[in-house]
C-alpha cells in the first residue's frame, strides 16, 4: 500500500493494534495519534501515560503482564518519595522515572510535546511516528458521586469503581490539535481507530476542534475496531463507563460512537449476530478475529484493517 | 550546657563532625548551618548536594565508602536518562531521586528551602535542626583554563582537576542568609566552623551580607577545626585549591582565613609545631585528634568542641 495511514489509540488495546500496524507499514506510511487526556502531574513530573504505554509497546520494553509501564522495572524511588509522605497511589517505576523526569525537563526548556515524543522514541529505537493528540493540554474529568476526578485518580487511585455520571474534556475547547496529527488528517487514506475506550481514549481526540469535522470531510478511509467484546470490554472499564453513561455495552454501542464517520466497524466472531444493527447505523461491520494475544495476532488484526483499506 | 550552638558545615567532613555534634547535643540546642553554593539544577531537579549529605548523615543513611549519596542505591533512573540522551555524569541514584525529586516538587509549590529542608529531614527522622545558609541562589563558581565551571562540573565532572584561578560565589550580594542562619547568629553562645573546605564550603556563607559582621560582633565562642592535616586536606581538593589560590597548604593557611572572628582554631597533632603561628594570627591553638574515622571520633571531638565553648 503506497499510502498513508493514521493510527488514533489510547492504551494498551490500542498499543497492541499499533505494533501490528508498524509490522506490516514502513514508517513512512505510519502515523499513530495518541491520546493525552490522561496526562497528569505526579511529584512536578509530566506523565503521559498513554503515550508511553505507546512507547514503551513499540520500544518491545513495556511490561508483558500490564501491557503498561516498563518490564522488569524497579520501585525505589518511589519508596523513597512515600518516606517524604508523597502520594504514590500511582506506580512509578525508576526507569518509568527516567522517562517522566526527561520530558518534564524538555518541556520545561520549552519543547512542545510532540518535539519530546519524538525525542524519547527516537532513543528508545522506536521508528514509527507516534504523536501527541495536542500539544495543549486537554484534560478529561469524570463525574462522580465522589466529586470530580481526574482520569488516573479514577482509574488508578479508586480502581474504576465510582460511577460514573459524566465525562468532560477539559482544555479541549482551546486545544489545537498538534501538528503532526493535523497534517495526517489531510494526508492520510486510511484513518484506523484502534480498540480503545470511545470515552475515555477516543473521546478527547474526537473533542479537539476541527477533528470530528476533518473526519467526515475527509477522503480516506475510516475502520474502527471495538474495544468491546459480547458484553464487556477486551480490557479496562469501558463497559462498566457505558452502562453507566446509559450506552448499550455491546459493539454497537461503540459504532454509534463513531457513526458520523465510520465506513468499516471491525468485530469479534462471537458478535456476528450484532452485524446488522451496525449495518442500520451505515457502517459496514467486518467480523475477525479481534482479541489479540500474541504478536501474530495483532500483525493479523494490522493486515486485516490495512486490507479493509484497500478494499 | 545550657547555651546554644550553630555548627557551620559543608560537605563530608563537615557533616562528620555535625555527627559528632548531635550525639553530644539535644536538638534545642544545635543548629547546623549547610552551604548551598554547590546547589545545582540536574535533569530539571534541585540537587542540594551539601544538604543532602548532611541529612543522610545524620539520618544514618549515607554511603559509608563515599560519605555522600545513600547507601546500597541503585542507579536505573539515570540509566534510562542517559539512554535518552541526558547528561549523566552527575551520580544520581534512584533514591536519591526520590529526595531531589521531593525538593523540587515542594520549592515549586512556593516553600522555601529552609521549609523544604525541615520537611525532608523529619521525614527521615533527623531531629536536630538542619538549615540551608540562604533560601536564596548562590552559585560559587570556579574560575579556570577551561572557563567558569559551576561546583559540581568541576569537582564531579572535571574531577577538581582544573587550575584553580579565581572563585566567585554568584548571588551572594542579592542574597540574605537563611532565617535560622540569622536568628542562630544572634543567639549561640558557640559557634563551631566544621572542618570543610574554606573556600568552596565556607567561603560562600561568609559572603552573604551581614554574615561576617555578625560573626565579629557576636560574643559567642567562636571553634575553628581544622580540615587540613600535615601538608594536605584530610578528603577533597581543599590543599590543591589552597596551593592554587596562593595561599599557605596548612592549617595555619586556614586559619588566616578565619583571623577575623575565630578564637580557637584545632589542629591535628602532627601540626602541633604550627600552634605558634596560629597564635600570630590572634587564634588560640588548640591541638586534638581530628581525624575522624569512626562514630567514637566524631563524638571525641565533638565533646572537644563543645568544651572549648565552655571553657
């Protein structure tokens, strides 16, 4: 394929399809959008965690069991900041630190995120170009009976548990989106949503102005991959977030998320039934194999979006 | 003793004897003042390297081979910084992190680093009065061949190697002595000068205004201890920069820079026949055993101070 692809992830669901995607396009024909309304402060350091699960994923360094964080990674400095009776509800690793310690700096220099993303990928031997959703800060806020909280302090800090009442973007309004992500926008032929939370992950990119707006003007192709497998989730709270947002926690739920745009919705086998409902929304439903365990998997997975985007 | 005392320190020989000091003294009755014109900024952390070894120290944690650094520290943080390309010839563990990471998080927020200094030494249960000699900047910079070098490129980096030509303390003028540094001043009735390097360690508290006035005025006793043995600093380049600068390698060399306010001055044994010429300079010798390698020294001579106040 001569042509261009974006890649828009979240986590790790949405890491595992991108290292797909960098198996089977050069890094010429690759561009990954990362979300970062999960982004937060902790210690004065810039966390990205999206991006550096990203990263870390690409890299081949992140951590086989959690699919975030670094492999084989190490706690002392953390230790070390409960002793001065920091909060460490949110696991830093002493490599993990390296990373957030460096882009805290350049930041501070004044380099934009992407300028930084690219710069620790590069170091890290990632070839592919993986870029921030915005280099302004947009911050999603979950409403909760608890009050409201920031995603990690949700996701991490109370384990997903408060229901969830409403989410919302903040900073998205006065965001740009960044440079590069503009440019595949324009650019790409084939626009690739990764199996990822459509709130918490897609949702801030979709939220940025003009994004939704240059997804439906624009030629490429667009295919989406659920996140959501029979009534739950691959991984993470996005079945419990839907239902509790009062969305219909199936495949379909996910497709009407993306309705305005989409063309293929790509779901597992055991969702075949579900097909037509995505059919009604004008989406055409592609069925595969979608839970991606081993790296052939998501090289499958990868071949098979690309392939849609040939079709 | 009833009265109070401010030890004067900077780095390892100096926090040797504050060792020492602290076993003898209760905590109402000790304030150790720490140069902080070795402060510098590494990967966009505040690193206060007399301070820290000073709070390690007396906290029971530094590195016994090296007297700085804490002990069985790891070092996975500054390996992936290195991998992303930051300089990292500065040695900085990964709990040692977790202390720079702290201090710079807290001076942020608006604490001052007296405020953050106290915070971090209750944490590791340092009870004795720890205080940096200024709240603001100061900078010593060494004058050499190869340029300015701050402290730390200097002496870390360059390994001390450089000709010493010319030291400046930058900031001192605009800079006021802590708030426990002026308070102490006014009410010790001992003042001990701990056996540091007289210009990289003392030089730049002696240069913050008010300081040596009050040091002339103040009727407390004023101690002396030398860090110089025989023809050479028991530890660091204190006898090379001496020798550069055109000053006299001996005890006698710092005395001189202490003729101003000293009363007695403690010199090693085997610098017994100097006693006279110290007496020249208006200084009561005093000769002791003050090479201190194990916790009984530190206390010998720490008594021996305290007597000499008393006396």
């Amino acid at each position: 394929m001569a042509g261009k692809t974006l890649a828009i992830a979240g986590g790790v669901g949405g890491a595992k399809l991108a290292l797909g995607l960098t198996r089977v396009l050069s890094s010429e024909h690759l561009v990954i959008c990362v979300n970062t309304g999960d982004d937060d402060c902790f210690h004065g350091l810039h966390v990205s965690p999206d991006l550096d699960t990203m990263m870390y994923t690409l890299a081949g360094l992140s951590d086989p069991q959690f699919g975030w964080g670094l492999k084989d990674d190490t706690f002392t400095a953390l230790t070390m900041l409960k002793q001065y009776g920091a909060d460490t509800w949110f696991n830093l690793g002493d490599r993990d630190l390296g990373t957030h310690i460096r882009r805290t700096q350049l930041l501070g220099r004044g380099a934009t995120l992407s300028q930084v993303t690219l710069e620790l990928c590069k170091s890290l031997g990632v070839e592919h170009k993986v870029i921030p959703m915005s280099d302004d800060p947009v911050r999603t806020v979950i409403g909760t009976p608890n009050g409201d909280l920031s995603m990690q302090e949700y996701f991490v800090h109370q384990g997903a548990e408060p229901v969830v009442q409403s989410i919302r973007y903040d900073g998205a309004q006065a965001a740009k989106p960044s440079p590069g992500l503009e440019l595949a926008l324009n650019d790409a032929d084939l626009i690739v949503f990764c199996p990822s939370n459509p709130f918490l992950s897609m949702g801030p990119i979709l939220a940025l102005p003009g994004v939704l707006d240059a997804l439906k003007k624009s030629s490429a192709r667009k295919v989406a991959v659920s996140p959501i497998v029979g009534g739950d989730a691959v991984k993470g709270p996005a079945g419990k977030i839907m239902s509790e947002l009062g969305q219909e926690v199936s495949c379909v739920g996910v497709a009407n998320q993306y309705r305005d745009f989409c063309d293929y919705f790509v779901i597992d086998g055991q969702d075949s039934h579900l097909g037509p409902r995505i059919e009604d929304l004008g989406i055409k439903p592609v069925v595969d194999s979608i839970i991606m365990q081993t790296e052939s998997d998501k090289i499958a997975l990868g071949q098979s979006v690309i392939a849609l985007g040939n079709r």
